[in-house]
C-alpha cells in the first residue's frame, strides 16, 4: 500500500470535510435530522408518550392556553395520578387554572386527525345519564355510548361529547382510555408557532446553514 493511498481520510472524513454544495447540503440536513431525533428520543424516554409534545392551534383553552402555545405531554400515570374536574373538587388539585388534568386526546380514536386538548370533566359508564354543565350554568342531559371521559375546552360553551366535529364525521364519543395521548405538564408561549410553522422553519434554517458554510468556506480561503 502507498504512503499516498495510506494517508488518504476514510469516508466519514471526507464528508465531513468536503466544500462541494451538494454533500454541504446533505451534511447539515443529516446532522438537523440527528438533533431533531435525539431530542425525540429524550422527550419520549421523559414523558412516556408520543407525541410528548404539542401545538395549541385554537382558542378552546383560552386563557389558560392560548394559540402557540407548546404543550409538554406525559403518560396519564406518570408524575401523580390523574384527575378529572370532578376528582380536582374533592381532592383540591387544579392544573391550568381549574380543576382537574388536561388532557390530549384522539377524538373517536381517529388517527388521521389532530389530537384535542381539553379539560377532562368526569368519568361515565356505559348506558350511564349524567348531567353535563354548561359554560353558561345550564346543563343538559347526556346518555352515554360507552364509557369514558366527557371533556370539555375551558373556553368553550359545552362538552365536546355534545359537539359535531367535522373530521371524524359525527359527534366526539366519550374518550375511551386508548384514546388518551396523555395529559398536560406545562406549557411555554409562542414556541408553538415553530411546529405550527414547520415548512418555514426548516427553509429559513437550512438557508442559514448555507450561508454559515459559505462564509466558513470563504474565510478558510482567505
């Protein structure tokens, strides 16, 4: 083997190194694809669900959680037990301002949809007739299909169990445990504009990473 043939960098180096724009753009898609992973990961090992983080996209929580809002999701059982409105009146634990957990749930069960966050309100059974409150201290009576929770956004005028929703074609069922993402840790404004946004994020950043190795590759020239 030649001195010149052992000398040569392997590989990884290679790519590592190189200045051609077409291994520049695919390193730094690779290494944003890394970090995003790895911040998965961790957030995942943490919270004990997917996904463990979420985007307030609508006003139904307002003002306990406003639009932009990202939400930091854990496992129903993880960090203490959870806790309906109903449970939070007898026990005394609020969560967002009110009593109870919030939730992040799949209405129906419909993976195609986005989950909804809402306050979980009381647990029912199967065939069980409850009445329901009102935001504007009514309630309404409500027979449900099977058992699970009735939730309800903290702005909103009635449960969900008593709404249409378009996406899965009919009326929010109450929400079977299965169904359950997870429930709400805490939540930090704004940074739920970036996912939300997600499309023109990742353009301005891969941007910025190009003109970070143009300049880098220009003030090695010099």
């Amino acid at each position: 083997m030649s001195d010149r043939a052992a000398n040569k960098p392997g590989l990884i180096e290679q790519i590592r190194t190189s200045k051609h724009p077409a291994v520049a753009i695919a390193r730094d898609i690779a290494w944003a694809v890394a970090v995003v992973a790895g911040i998965a990961l961790v957030l995942f090992l943490v919270s004990g669900t997917w996904p463990a983080v979420v985007a307030i996209e609508s006003g139904s929580m307002i003002p306990n959680m406003n639009i932009g809002d990202l939400v930091f999701v854990s496992a129903s059982d993880r960090f203490g037990a959870f806790q309906t409105w109903e449970d939070g009146q007898v026990s005394g634990y609020m969560k967002y301002n009110d009593y109870g957990d919030v939730v992040i749930y799949r209405p129906n069960g419909a993976d195609s949809v986005n989950p909804i966050i809402h306050r979980a309100i009381m647990w029912v059974e199967a065939n069980q007739t409850v009445m329901l409150p009102l935001q504007n201290g009514y309630t309404a009576e409500y027979t449900a299909p099977h058992a699970g929770y009735i939730t309800m956004g903290d702005n909103n005028p009635a449960p969900d169990q008593l709404s249409v929703y378009r996406e899965v074609g009919g009326q929010i069922e109450p929400v079977k445990k299965e169904w359950v993402v997870g429930k709400a840790l805490f939540a930090i404004p704004f940074v739920g504009y970036l996912p939300l946004h997600i499309l023109e994020v990742a353009i301005v950043l891969i941007v910025l990473m190009l003109v970070y190795d143009f300049l880098v590759g220009r003030r090695k020239e010099e």
